[in-house]
C-alpha cells in the first residue's frame, strides 16, 4: 500500500477547516469497532457474486480527506472520514471539503 506521508501539521489544517464536518463523523468512527462483524453478511453475500473473490485483512484509518482507501494484495484499507459520513452525519461537509480539496 502506498504511504501518504501526513503530517501533524496536515491533520491540524484539515481539522481546523472542517471543525464541523469531523464532529459529525465522530460518533460513526467511535462505534466502527463494535460494529466490524457486521461486514460479514455483506461480504458473504458479495462472495455469492463473486466466487471468485479472495479473503482479505480490512484495516480501518482516518486520513486528511484525501482518499477513501486503496487495495493491496489481500490487504483492504478504508478511511474512515470518507465512510464514517452520512447526510445525516454532515456528508454534505465532506462534498465541501473534497471541492475544496480538488
């Protein structure tokens, strides 16, 4: 996978420009953990679509904004500030900070 080189000071200016947006994912990216078995059924099913698809290890992260995740091998990594949003949650304030990102 390839390494993104963020830095402490990436994270603050990111933090700082969309203050709202990141207090609107926190509760998702909180309880991710107690929620990882959940993604059995859908791979399963995934799986019955696929046949051929291989197991992977899925890593979760929370990056700048900048990518949803990438694919390695066997290894699946998701960042969560991509996923964790919702319209509920503010996804709206990502559509903002992706724009602003382009």
């Amino acid at each position: 996978m390839r390494e993104e080189h963020y830095t402490d000071t990436t994270y603050i200016n990111v933090i700082n420009k969309f203050t709202d947006f990141w207090r609107s994912i926190r509760h998702n990216t909180l309880v991710l953990k107690d929620k990882t078995n959940e993604l059995n059924t859908p791979i399963a099913n995934l799986k019955k679509l696929y046949p051929a698809l291989k197991d992977a290890e899925i890593y979760f992260t929370i990056g700048c904004l900048d990518a949803g995740g990438t694919v390695s091998n066997n290894r699946v990594l998701m960042g969560l500030e991509v996923s964790a949003g919702s319209l509920a949650a503010g996804a709206h304030c990502l559509a903002c900070a992706r724009l602003f990102l382009l």
